[in-house]
C-alpha cells in the first residue's frame, strides 16, 4: 500500500512539473512572438485643400464645367480688353470658344463600348458600366482628368508634361512635393493587378487621398491623384464588373498588338506612340497654324487633344510656378 502511495505521489509531481515547463514554454513563446504589424497610414497634409482650388468632391458634371468656363472666359478677359481693333477681339473670341468647345467635347462616359482612354496611361483608373465618366481639361503645364462616378466628382488626376519635369528625378520631384505638402508615406509595388510596378507617395487630409507617381520608366512623366476617401473605400461595390487583372503588358505594347487605333490608311495616326504615351500634346494632327506663322501645316486636321505650351518650372523647385 505504501509502495502504491509513493509512486502515485512520483507521478503526480512528474505531471506538475510537465504541466509548469509547458506553461513556461508558452509565456516565453508569447513573449517571442513578434508584434502585429500595424499598416502606416498616409501623413495628414493641410495643403491638399487649397490645391484643389473652388474644385469639391460631388461636383456635378455640369458644375464641374461652368467652373472651368468661368477660368477659360476669365484668362482671355484682359487679352480681349487690350485688343487692338475688331479683328484681333473676332480672332480672340474664336480662339476661346474653340477652348470652351474642346472642353465640352472632352467628355466621355465609359458605357461598354471601347474607347482611345481604354488603351492610354489611365486604364486603370476608370471601370465600364458602373457610370463613370471623364472631362478633360489641358493647362500650360499637364492634362487633367476629372472623374465622375454616378454625376459626381469623385477623383483629379494630373498629368504633368513631360518637359515640365525633364531632367529631373523622382526623388527630386518627391522632394519638392514633401516640401509642399509635408513628409509623405512612401510605397511601391502595383497600384492594380497586373499594371507594373510603380512607386508613389500618399498624404491625406479629412476628406481626400493624394498620391504622387512615378510613371517615368515607361510613360515618361509624374501624375498627381487626388481622390475623395469615402469614394475610395466604396470601390469594391461601386466596381461590382471591375476588370480583370492586367497581365503585365504595358498600354502601348497592348495597343499596338491588338491593332488599337489603326484605320484603314497606315499613315493616320503617325503619333499614335505619343498620344498613347502620355505624350499627347505634340500631336500630328494639330490645328494648322495661321497664315504666314512658322510651322505651318498645310492640311492639318483639328486636334481633339490641342497642344499646349509647355514650361518648365525656373529655379530648383520643380513645381515653381506650378499652382498646385
């Protein structure tokens, strides 16, 4: 009996020892176990709002248009005050309404049917069938896309050209971006699935994101987005077709495979690599310049995308001059 009592007693401190190593064991593993890593989220920048001027998200099409009329009517304002005589007011006034006209002509919804911007550098911005729709407005300086999702202005995103910036880096232009807006959270990798790998930069304010891009391994140019936030989280349900992942192909290597853009005469687009590009400013099909002024074509076409007089930015500063 004694001798049954003695190794019951054995086992049971063998099995409390055991059981102490094993919680051990586990304290220390908790105590390895590293700490779950929390995503960085983008700084808060108090300059994302002045930038977008009187611009605000919800903006109908409509609105978002008047706005631009009013700029375009405000710049030739003081030019047609110092007009020297009818003709030159008749020449300005021309000159402004074909603006105005491009710029109601630039609208386009994407309904299914396949257009040029399917097969440009914003592909990736913008899904069929679920009602969005662009307009394009040209500056001095860039090619600016306002999106609209449902009516609503719901993203900006600026192109700038590629002789604003030409020689300058992305680091350089990160730089002068953060002395701008603030330190930023930097990232790469893919912004949609199959699109290359990019790097960007991301600040953000109550109501919108803003991301800097480096589009210059291919494209050639940097691109700024502002985007409305609680758009952005409402993606995945408002883009219920979104399209399928891309499988690596650049636009232009698409474009030119699939035949996109050509016609029945080879020679009509000699600039299709330009306007796919991004490069779409200095294009063949430019509206021929008056008579007797240098360079011009005879027979030129209209351009749906004019050209704009590009300047690059003086100084170190590659936004100097830049109102962003």
């Amino acid at each position: 009996m004694k001798k049954a009592v003695a190794i019951a007693m054995i086992a049971s401190l063998f099995v409390l020892a055991f059981a102490h190593e094993a919680d051990a064991q586990r304290r220390r593993g908790r105590r390895a176990r590293p700490a779950a890593v929390v995503p960085q989220e983008a700084p808060m920048s108090e300059a994302i709002s002045p930038a977008m001027g009187d611009l605000h998200w919800g903006m109908t099409k409509a609105e978002v248009f008047t706005y631009f009329q009013g700029q375009i009517r405000e710049r030739y304002r003081p030019q047609l005050a110092k007009a020297s005589g009818a003709i030159e007011e008749d020449r300005l006034r021309a000159e402004m309404g074909d603006e105005l006209r491009r710029l109601r002509e630039s609208e386009v919804c994407f309904n299914g049917n396949r257009t040029g911007w399917d097969a440009s550098f914003i592909r990736d911005e913008f899904t069929h069938n679920i009602g969005e729709c662009i307009l394009v407005h040209n500056d001095a300086n860039s090619q600016n896309f306002y999106f609209f999702i449902s009516g609503k202005l719901w993203k900006w995103y600026k192109a700038f050209n590629a002789e604003v910036f030409q020689g300058q880096d992305f680091a350089q232009f990160s730089q002068a971006l953060q002395t701008r807006y603030g330190a930023a959270r930097q990232a790469s990798g893919e912004l949609t699935a199959g699109s290359g790998r990019r790097q960007w930069l991301e600040w953000q304010d109550p109501t919108t994101r803003l991301r800097a891009i480096d589009q210059t391994s291919f494209y050639g140019f940097f691109c700024l987005v502002f985007e409305e936030k609680a758009t952005v989280t409402n993606l995945p349900t408002l883009r219920r077709n979104a399209p399928p992942p891309r499988d690596g192909h650049h636009a232009l290597v698409d474009a030119v495979t699939s035949g996109e853009g050509e016609t029945a005469n080879p020679d009509a687009n000699p600039d299709i690599v330009d306007r796919i590009t991004g490069n779409i400013r200095n294009r063949q099909d430019a509206p021929a310049a008056q008579p007797g002024t240098p360079g011009a074509r005879p027979g030129a076409h209209p351009a749906t995308t004019p050209p704009t007089t590009t300047r690059r930015p003086p100084g170190g500063d590659p936004l100097s001059g830049i109102d962003l």
